[in-house]
C-alpha cells in the first residue's frame, strides 16, 4: 500500500474516531447529574483527564463539624492548603479542598488538584511490583543482584560485599534490604556521592546504586528491617529492567489508567516544573536554604530544589489528588465493595504484619486498620483504610517542624471529626465520573 493511501486511511480513520468522542461527549460528558445534596454538577468534557469535582457538591450538615475541625488544624499548624477524600464502604462520599492551592494568586484548593504524596509512592510501586507477580511471573524471592539478579547489568557487578546477592525483591518491600540510614538517607545526599564517584551532579539513580554497592551492607538482607527508600528506588530500577519500560509509564497503564486515573505523575523538582493543577508549596516562615540538587551552585529551598523529585520516583516523587488516591486505596482494601486491582492473595501479601518487619508498601498494619503516610518539605500526606469501612485522604501543601509527626495530627483530627458523622450520604460520587476513563475504555487508532 502506497504511502499517500495510506495516510488517507489514517485520515478517515482519525475523523471517525474524533467524531466518535464528540459524539460521546454530547450523550454522556454534559449530561448534568444531580445528586441528593441538591446540586446540579455537569462532569468535565476532557475524556482523558481523571474527573474533576467541585468542592460544593460535598456541602454537608453531616460534615460540618469535620470541617470546623480541619479549618483549626490548618491555623493551628500554619498550613496553606489542604484536599480532603472520604469513602465509606467503597463509596466516596466527601470530596474537598481547603485553603489556598496558591496563596499569593488567592486560588483555593479543589479536589483535583495535585499535590506531592510522598511516601505514599511506596504503596503505589508495592502494588505496581504485585501486578508484575500477578500477570507477568515476577517472584518476590528474585534475587536483585549478582550474575543471577535482575539488575545483573555490569555497572552494578563491582559490588564490596557479596552478601548483595542475597537481596530478594521482597527485602526491599519490607525494608529489609540491609541498608540503614545511620550515616544518612542515600536519596538525600546526592553531594557526598557526587564527590565519592568523583562526578558531576546531578547524580542519578544508578549513581546512587553505584554508590551503595561499593559499601558493605549495614546488616545481613533478611535479617532485620530499617526503613529505606532507597529500597524502593531500587524497585522502580528493578520494574524498568523486568518490563523495558520507563517506571512511571508502567504504573501509568498498569495502575492507574485501569482505575480511570490519568492526572498522576512523577513531579517535578523547582517551581517552573510545577504542572497542571499543581499546588504550590510552602515551608515555615523560619527555614533555611540549601544547595540545589542538580550542581547550580545556587542555594534554594528544599521545596523547590533541594530535593530531585525524578530521582525519588518509585519511593516518593508521585503527585496525585485526594480523589485518585482513594481509587487506589479502596481497590487495594480487601474488601468487595469496590472493584479489586489485586487478587485477594495480592492484597494479604502486602498487609502480611510480621513481626519486626514492614508491610509491603503500607505503613502499618493495625488492630482497627491500615494506614500510610508521606512528609516532604512542603507536604504531608496520609490515606487510611479503617476496618469500619470507613477510609480517607488527606494531603497538605505546608510542611512544619514536625516532619512526620505531622500526620499523626492529621489523623487525629480526622478521627475527632468524623466520629460526629451519624447519617453517611447515599451519594457516590464516584458516580459522577462520566469520563471515558471511567469506563476503563482507553481510545485506540486501529489502522
């Protein structure tokens, strides 16, 4: 077939497509729903974008006493924004923004927009690793390196210590890896490394593996579990390897498209890489300045290029909304009540409580449910599962002196708030996702 008639048929071929989803649009992205709150909400007429809501239509009597109590802690911790999501036996019945996305352009938060979640991005690569066991033979005892290992390239054959061979995929889901952070975080000092492998930075990811490989272990794989996240950088490495893919394009097609999420991304690291609908983020009034990541030589704040956003990836670089984080949350909650991304033995492989070890991905596994968190300058993240059915997410743009503990006082004044709930809506508005992402139909060309 010539090239000219060929172009004529991808031609018509994109015409009826395109007409298809115009078609659509009409029939399906501007019908207006109304919902038992009274509202008339007309659903986005971008079909590739994860549904978007308006923070009126979670106006609720119900939740009045939740807000008066997010509203404090927002004053009370100096935060500038905030984005609420609430679910109740796979529902989701709240959906809001708090306070300022951008606070010098006075623009409030929504549920849309997209804030950095931290740690949360473990989860999201345990669930990424649980798909490739599930659907491409991936064996959580694979060994990760030496001649045998995954990542058996010959940049990572140098290795001081043998017993690196020993490291299983699953040692790095539950940090036990052997690495601890005692001389410092391996994510976080990308200088030290630089001047170890006599580069230039920025240093990247397989610096850092470089880096660590020509150290021993701080214990023997297996044995014992210290918090890393440089295990789960290794991770992403180790999906890119497996799949040939890039990280983030197989979480996107394998995660989150099939649950109708097509904002998340891995984000950027100084303030003109902010995306669409991105937040700004903000620090305390007292902090103080540190060198640039990438070797500018220009000292910055660690909000905005102190921290590589791309490199922290599989461990912590995801932006996502509070909306999109609780599809992935309730379709990794074991329960039936909304569609599962997992098998049921996925999802108890990843909540297994081991003593003196960490659940895969989750932050912890307790007696009344599941949790996980995220802190980064400028952001603090949590998103809980209760055994109740009741689950929420919360992210902020605003960190504190508190770090971590931050969240603690999130879940606390979540807890105090949502206990004052006693009639939960009827309402899903997950319903209100008219979207062909929604339908789990991705558009195709088919020549």
């Amino acid at each position: 077939m010539g090239t000219y008639t060929s172009m004529r048929l991808l031609g018509k071929t994109l015409i009826v497509f395109f007409a298809g989803l115009t078609i659509l649009s009409m029939v399906e992205l501007f019908t207006p729903i109304t919902n038992s709150f009274g509202s008339d909400f007309t659903p986005p007429k971008n079909a590739l974008q994860s549904f978007h809501l308006p923070n009126y239509i979670s106006d609720n009597e119900e939740f009045a006493y939740l807000e008066k109590q997010i509203n404090r802690f927002l004053s009370r911790e100096k935060v500038a924004g905030a984005s609420v999501a609430i679910a109740k036996d796979g529902k989701l019945v709240y959906a809001k923004g708090f306070g300022f996305s951008d606070r010098e352009q006075d623009q409030e938060v929504s549920p849309h927009h997209l804030f950095r979640v931290a740690s949360i991005s473990k989860l999201i690569t345990a669930a990424g690793i649980m798909k490739l066991v599930e659907e491409e033979g991936l064996n959580l005892d694979a060994k990760v390196f030496g001649p045998d290992g995954i990542l058996n390239d010959s940049i990572y054959l140098n290795y001081r210590d043998e017993e690196v061979e020993e490291i299983t995929i699953h040692h790095l889901l539950n940090h036990s890896g052997g690495w601890t952070t005692r001389w410092g975080d391996q994510m976080f000092m990308p200088i030290v490394i630089a001047n170890s492998l006599r580069k230039e930075l920025p240093v990247s990811n397989e610096d850092i593996i470089q880096f660590v490989l020509k150290k021993r272990l701080h214990f023997r794989p297996g044995t014992a579990s210290c918090y890393s996240n440089l295990g789960f950088m290794i991770l992403g490495e180790v999906i890119e390897k497996y799949t040939n893919m890039p990280y983030e394009t197989y979480i996107q097609e394998n995660i989150l498209y099939p649950l109708g999420i097509y904002d998340m991304q891995i984000g950027g690291s100084h303030l003109f890489e902010r995306a669409k609908n991105e937040v700004k983020y903000y620090e305390p009034e007292n902090t103080f300045f540190v060198d640039d990541y990438s070797g500018s030589g220009e000292q910055v704040l660690r909000t905005y290029g102190g921290n590589d956003m791309k490199s922290l990836g599989a461990a912590g670089g995801w932006i996502a909304s509070s909306t999109d984080l609780m599809k992935i949350l309730l379709s990794l909650d074991g329960f039936d009540t909304f569609p599962d991304l997992l098998s049921e033995e996925s999802v108890a492989t990843m909540t297994d409580n081991k003593p003196g070890y960490s659940p895969l991905g989750w932050r912890n596994i307790g007696s009344d449910g599941w949790y996980r968190t995220g802190t980064l300058a400028g952001t603090s993240a949590i998103m809980v599962r209760k055994n109740n059915g009741v689950s929420y997410v919360v992210l902020t743009n605003t960190g504190n002196w508190k770090g971590p503990k931050l969240a603690r006082e999130i879940s606390r004044t979540m807890d105090q708030g949502l206990s004052k709930v006693n009639n939960w809506p009827n309402d899903n508005l997950f319903d209100l996702d008219k979207t062909i992402a929604s339908s789990h139909k991705r558009p195709q060309v088919i020549f």
